[in-house]
C-alpha cells in the first residue's frame, strides 16, 4: 500500500514539486486500525462538509486507487463533493503508482474507496487518522503542531 504522507498540496504548499509517499504494508495493524476509524467516522465529515462555515475549509478525502493484482495507491482528493451518483473529487497528489488519474483530474469513486478524510477547523486538522500513523514513520513537527485531537469533530 502506498500512501500519501502530506497534505502539502493545499495545506503547506500551494505548488508542491513532490509529496513524499511511505510505503505501508497492506496487513500493518495500525494503518488499518485508522483506515477502520476514518470509514467508521466518514459520516462526520459529511456533516461537517454540509455545515461549512468560516470556521472550517480544506475539505479532502484519502482514496484507494487500485493497481496491479491486488496494490492500491491512497491519494488524497480535494473539491469534494457527493451525490446519488457517487463521490466526486479532484485528485491533490501525483501517484507514484500506474493508477490511472493524475494530479488535477476529476473522479468519481464509491465510499467504499474513501480510506481516510479530514478537514480544518479555525486552522487545526480534524480526521486525518491514516496521517497521524504516518506521521510516527516520517515526523513533522509543522504538521503535527496542525493536528487538532483526534477525536475533535
């Protein structure tokens, strides 16, 4: 499993030239631990999204993007927004991976896919489980210092 580490794109950096990409194992407990949390907690960043005020921004969703037999790439999308049609989203990673979408492209995927979300309230991360394991791996202290609990909504 590859996954995106930074939010770099539309948190820290606007233009970002590349995001690092930690290599995770598909049966490391902890990651899959928090992928559990963040699908269990999805419908708060619904709510969240359907009651954005000036108070909250940066809405994104992590998503697993198939390759080969049986890898996936986790991406996170910006620009989201859901319908009976399904999630729609804009790709805000470059994958590494032969995925089949690319930085800047649209998609719609099933909320099934959704391996993570987050958002920011008054400039504090909310969600962001899959990060928080990340960032064990790969410190950094900036975004840490951006991490609301993890349980705040």
């Amino acid at each position: 499993m590859l996954a995106s580490l930074l939010l770099a794109c539309f948190l820290l950096d606007p233009q970002p030239a590349s995001d690092p990409v930690v290599q995770v194992e598909a049966t490391d407990a902890e990651m899959n631990a928090a992928i559990a949390q963040a699908r269990a907690t999805l419908p708060d960043f619904w709510t969240a999204l359907g009651q954005h005020d000036a108070t909250t921004d940066m809405f994104a969703l992590k998503v697993a993007f198939p390759y080969g037999l049986d890898n996936h790439e986790h991406i996170w999308c910006q620009e989201v927004s859901r319908a009976s049609t399904g999630i729609s989203a804009t790709v805000g990673n470059a994958p590494e991976a032969p995925v089949g979408v690319k930085l800047g492209d649209r998609v719609t995927v099933n909320e099934a896919d959704v391996s993570d979300w987050m958002y920011t309230r008054d400039g504090k991360i909310i969600g962001a489980y899959t990060l928080r394991v990340l960032l064990a791996i790969e410190p950094s202290p900036e975004l840490d210092s951006m991490l609301a609990p993890p349980d705040a909504r």
